[in-house]
C-alpha cells in the first residue's frame, strides 16, 4: 500500500518527470507526495581576528534561502491544481549534505521517486549521490525515472529482475503495490552459469507473486556474452514494459559509495521507471 511519497528535487533535468510520475501513483493509490526543494549551505567560517561568524557566508546562505524558497513557490503553484494531497517542504541542509538530508525525510515515506540522469555526466553524478544515500540510508525503496521519459503510472507490464539474494526479494516485497496493478510481470532470470538453482528461485518467487495476485511468469534469459544489466534492459524493450523491479545492491560502510556493476548500469542506462529495493 503506498500512502506516503516524498519527491527530492534535484536541479536536474529529470525532476519534472519524477514529480510526474508520483503524481500518477498518488492518484492511482490515494497518497500524499511531498516534495523536498533542498538548499545546501556551506559551513559557517571563523572570521579571521576572532571567533565571531564571517559575515560574506551569513548574506550567501540568505541568497540560497531566497532562491529556495522562490523554487519552493513555484513548485506550490505548479501543484496547486493537482487532485492529489501535496505538500513542498523548504529542507536546509547545513550540516548534513543535501542528499543525506533527503534520506532522512524519506524514513516516512513508503517510496521515494527520483530524478534519474543517463551517461556519466556531472548531471549524473548529483542524481547518483541522492540514489546511493536514498537507496543506502533511508531503509526506503527508491524508483528512479529517467529524464524524458513519458512514464506511465500505474504500470501496465513489469518485469522483475530475480537471483536469490535479500536485496532482490526486498525489491520485490516492496513493489508489491505496483505489481498488484500490472497486467503481466516476467519474472527474469539471467542464467550467469547457475542455471538449476537460478531457475528453481525464479519458480519460486513466481509462484509467490501469483498467490498474492500477481499475473507473473517465469523468464529465463542467457547472457550470451552480454551484461546481466543489457541482458535485461533488451528484454524488457522487447516486454514493451513500462517497470523494471530490481535489488541495489552497495557497501553501506564506505563513504564514497560503491554500487554494484548490474546496480550502476541500470541506473546509467535504464529508459524506463527502475524501482530498486535494498
């Protein structure tokens, strides 16, 4: 059941489309979005003849106050209109970065709903710092839209990305509420040369989805020289699929975090809505 969405903005050209896109989900479930217009300041400096705060950082950080709460108001009157129960929320962000900022707010929220970035631009590098601190802190799923992309909310067709591990079948048990709305889920198992035992899980969590009501199939695909993650974004083109559900997979005890490759290439690569579970 998703009841509460929170949307993180992150100055990129994606924002628009992942605000979109939790509109329509909040329609379709009867849920509150709120989004998060953040304002990162720098840290107060010591002035240098005493330990009285530098006056230049006090008039910078009243600069980024006002042209948040400007991007705040037009966020208000861009949503004014909408049949959905919204809320813009002004986050400052001081001490803690913006991303991490985010994560917190996202403890109570039942998804949050980012801006993606394709390549690896400095845009991308943002989009992924929020990701990584969402996906990693929050203990929150995180569905990632790609800039451009006309998703369609709910889902008609999804594809599930499946191997054995806590992460996937997190990924699974939180996007319940999304696959309960397909027409059809292909549950996909990429066979990376553990074919029997991927193939009998895959059975497995079909079966599971099935019981709760989902119209799921299992899948199974070869690599054939391929990634796992282009093994599975060629299938859900194929699927005409509008969702790809799918475990993150990082290193939570790192600051610089590391996502796993099949992780970071569908996050890089993904034309369509990603909804990742760790």
């Amino acid at each position: 059941m998703l009841k509460d969405l929170v949307v993180p903005m992150t100055r990129s050209a994606g924002d628009a489309d992942a605000l979109n896109l939790a509109l329509g989900l909040a329609s379709a479930h009867a849920a509150r979005v709120e989004v998060l217009e953040l304002v990162d300041l720098p840290l107060p400096l010591a002035h240098p003849f005493g330990l009285m705060p530098d006056m230049t950082t006090d008039a910078a950080n009243e600069k980024l106050r006002a042209d948040g709460e400007r991007r705040a108001q037009a966020l208000r009157q861009r949503l004014a209109g909408e049949p959905v129960d919204t809320e813009v929320r002004l986050v400052e962000a001081l001490y803690v970065e913006a991303p991490r900022m985010a994560a917190l707010h996202a403890y109570y929220a039942d998804l949050t709903v980012l801006a993606g970035a394709l390549g690896d631009t400095r845009e991308a590098a943002l989009s992924h710092a929020y990701f990584v601190a969402l996906l990693l802190e929050s203990g929150r799923p995180v569905l990632v839209v790609p800039p451009r992309c006309k998703a369609q909310a709910p889902p008609r067709r999804a594809v599930v990305a499946w191997q054995p591990t806590r992460e996937a079948t997190r990924a699974v048990h939180d996007a319940m509420p999304l696959l309960l709305g397909t027409e059809a889920v292909d549950v996909v198992v990429v066979d990376t040369g553990n074919g029997r035992v991927a193939k009998e899980s895959g059975a497995q969590i079909a079966a599971h989805l099935v019981r709760h009501g989902v119209h799921a199939e299992l899948v199974l695909r070869e690599a054939r020289g391929a990634t796992v993650a282009s093994t599975l974004l060629d299938h859900v083109g194929q699927a005409h699929a509008q969702l790809l559900v799918a475990g993150g997979y990082g290193h939570s005890r790192l600051r610089e975090w590391a996502l796993g490759g099949v992780t970071r290439e569908l996050s890089m690569s993904a034309a369509v809505p990603v909804f990742y579970g760790h």
